[in-house]
C-alpha cells in the first residue's frame, strides 16, 4: 500500500469538520515533480494506459456507478441531474475516446509563448510550464474525474480530485483503475489522488491547501462554486453555471431558429450549456412561437412563458396547455437543469440585450439573425465566455471546439476564459540567457 493510500485509508475515522490530507499533498507534489519533465511520448503512453483500463475495467465500473445511481434515485435525484451520474458501455467508449484525443494534441509544455533579444544582448523568452499540482472540486459528474485527470497528466501536472458523494462509488472505481494504469507505465500513482473519503472535510482542506495545491477549479452548481471562490486560500479558476440564452431575431430564419432552440434545449437537459431561456423578437412571436412551442412541449419541455407568449399560445390548437404556465421573476434566473424554459417575448434586440445582461450567468449566449447589424450588436454588448451566433449554445464545449476534453467552462476574465484545455492548465515562466550579464 503507498503512502497516499495508506493516508487515504487512515483518513476514514477522521473528524466530520477536520481532515489532513499533508500526505496526499506531498505524495501528489512529488509526483509533480518527477513528472514535470516527462517527454512527450511518456506522457502519452501514460494516457493510453488509462484510456485501455477504462474499457478493460467497464464492468467494474458501471457496477459501482450503478449503486451511486440505485442510491440517488431513491433519494430523488433530478432526471437532469441523474443523466449527468450515468455511465454504460457507450458512455465509457466516448469517455476513453475523449482521453485518446488528449493524446492526439500537442504538448502544451515547452511552448514558447513569446521572445526578443533585449537591447543589453539578453535572450528572453515566455515559456509554456506545468502548473504543479491542480486540484478539482465538482458534483455529480464521474466523467470529469476522467477528463481532469487526462487533461492535467497531459499539461505535465498531478491532481487532486474530490467529486462529491452522489458519485462516490464511481470515482471510487475510476481513480482505482487509473492509479494502477500509471503504476503499470512505471509512473507514480500519485499523479492522481483524491479526497473523497474524508467527505465534505476533504474538500475543506483542499481550500486550505495553500503550498499544496497551486490552482483549484470548481465545477458544478452555483453553490458550490460561490463557496469555493468564498473561502479558498488556493488561487481559484472559477467556473460558471448556465443560464444560456437564446434571441430570435426579427426577420430570422424560424426553421433554422426552431432547429437551435430544440438541440440547445432537448439534447441533454443536465448540463451547463444547455439553453434555459428564449427570447423572441416581437416581430417574429407570431410566427415562431407556435411552432417552437408545440415541439418543445411535445419533447416534454414546461414553458414558463410571458404573458404575451401565452396569449399567442391561447389561440393555438393542439398544445398541451398543462405545460404552459406563467413565469416569474425568478425564472429569469434559474439554471434549470431540467425540461424546462423560460420564454419572454421583447419588443427590440435592445430590450433582449438588457434582458441577457441582467440575468445571464456569463456563459454562453445565442442569436437566430440574418442581419449582420444584429449580430455585430449582440457580440459586441454582451460580456459572455461564449457567443453563438445561428448556432447552438451546445457548441460551448471544448471537445466541440476542438481542444479535446475540458476541465470545465470559465466564466471569469482572469488567466482562463470559456473551455479550459490544455494550455489553460498551464502557466508560464521567464527564462533571462545572459553572458555574465549584470543590469547597469
């Protein structure tokens, strides 16, 4: 038994309030270190290692998700919120798949960032260099312990993961499994560790880790992040929630319009790029709004619409009025996570972009256009991560925009914004050449 799972083990008995997790700190620093030189190819035969383990070891996974699933349904867990615990067979595939186009991009370290001869004859450059160790705090969402991991061994960093109860027994099982892929490839397990035993604790004391943990990034719902952005003394990459929007633009085109709203929508409900609010130009209500609702309402979608876009949906036959009901403030707010949508009905693109700015999380905003004016207007005076422009919100994803698996969606200005990938798991350093070069 190594060191970290001795710790681990030990751990179980600790205080509900109090954890120590030194042991797993250094464990994962050394490991850091060691690693922070490992080529290329290591790197990623090292990856492969976890990508196969994840196949080969399936049954044993989908098994222990199964409790964590068992248990969280019976303890009336969202569906939305139950989609995202899931894993089967295919889940898994697309998983080790996302791990195995980690590997097929470049190698963020070592990356000259930029560089200039100084007029004193020195050669500067900004080099691309691992961030050390990165820890991860996030809910629900097993796949994430996989992409974490894939994403900093790839940028040349340990991590420490803590996923949260709902999906203990899952990431039991994964982090099982790629700690003894490592081993297998002569590499410390301490490159991936987690604190799940010691609970909420755990996480606790990875806020206070400082000289431990050199980033912690949290990923889930909005009380979680406010608390670990409240109380961290580890610098923090914040995450956000997803209350996307969708604008209709006057003169758009509704067939493509009504294409958008109903992926961004039904996809998949329980994920942070998924829309949660449509705002349709009042030039375009008439004709969009019946249409787009009887298919949203027959994929089983709650419209919380406004009083305009309930009495264009008065006079409309064939629409299951049980799911329209009146908005209220609150709606205008709330990540659903859920079948449902809030609909609002404006009289210009000025009112839908006061709207958005007023209730959008930061994350992804959407306009239906043909007019290039709009679409200037609606990039420029929003201040999201992520604007689409007659596109889904579900592009919003950094597999989808071709930087392989994320880490999660930043929602700040700071050091990362939107997808973060590999080179946003990176930091830099300055390396001076001189010849016995003394500053005058």
């Amino acid at each position: 038994m190594s060191t970290t799972d001795a710790a681990i083990t030990a751990s179980s008995g600790a205080p509900a309030d109090y954890a120590d997790i030194s042991a797993l700190t250094q464990a994962a620093r050394a490991a850091a270190r060691s690693f922070a030189t490992a080529t290329t190819r290591v790197k990623n035969e090292a990856l492969e290692a976890i990508a196969q383990a994840i196949i080969d070891k399936a049954d044993t996974i989908i098994a222990a998700n199964g409790q964590d699933m068992e248990r969280e349904r019976a303890a009336g867990m969202s569906e939305g919120l139950l989609d995202r615990l899931a894993l089967d067979l295919p889940r898994l595939e697309s998983i080790a798949a996302a791990v195995r186009e980690v590997i097929a991009l470049p190698d963020p370290v070592g990356r000259v960032v930029r560089g200039t001869v100084t007029a004193d004859g020195l050669s500067v450059t900004q080099v691309s260099v691992p961030m050390g160790v990165v820890g991860m705090i996030y809910e629900a969402r097993p796949n994430v312990t996989i992409d974490a991991a894939a994403l900093a061994l790839k940028a040349g960093s340990a991590v420490i993961l803590r996923g949260g109860s709902a999906a203990e027994k899952s990431n039991e099982a994964i982090v099982a499994v790629m700690r003894a892929a490592l081993e297998s490839q002569g590499l410390p397990a301490g490159l991936v560790s987690t604190v799940d035993p010691w609970g909420r604790a755990g996480a606790r004391a990875m806020m206070r880790a400082r000289g431990g943990i050199d980033v912690l990034i949290p990923r889930g719902g909005a009380g979680l992040i406010r608390t670990v952005v409240e109380e961290s003394l580890v610098p923090v990459i914040e995450t956000g929630t997803g209350n996307c929007h969708i604008y209709v633009d006057a003169g758009a085109d509704l067939a493509a319009a009504e294409r958008i709203v109903m992926n961004a929508k039904t996809q998949r409900v329980g994920v942070c790029n998924a829309a949660e609010t449509l705002l349709v130009h009042a030039d375009s209500a008439d004709a969009f709004l019946p249409a787009a609702v009887r298919a949203l309402t027959e994929a089983g979608v709650t419209i919380h619409a406004c009083d305009k876009t309930r009495d264009i949906m008065a006079t409309v036959e064939g629409v299951d009025s049980v799911r329209i009901v009146a908005a209220t403030e609150e709606d205008w707010g709330t990540e659903y996570l859920s079948l449902d949508l809030a609909v609002r009905v404006v009289p210009s693109i000025d009112e839908a972009i006061d709207h958005i700015r007023k209730w959008s999380s930061g994350h992804t905003e959407a306009i239906c256009t043909r007019s290039t004016h709009s679409a200037r207007r609606f990039r420029a005076e929003l201040d999201s991560a992520a604007i689409a422009i007659n596109a889904s919100t579900r592009f919003t994803d950094g597999g989808q925009l071709g930087l392989g698996a994320e880490i999660g969606i930043s929602t700040q200005k700071l050091h990362a914004r939107g997808p973060m990938g590999l080179e946003e798991l990176t930091t830099t350093t300055w390396i001076i050449e001189g010849d016995g070069d003394i500053r005058p």
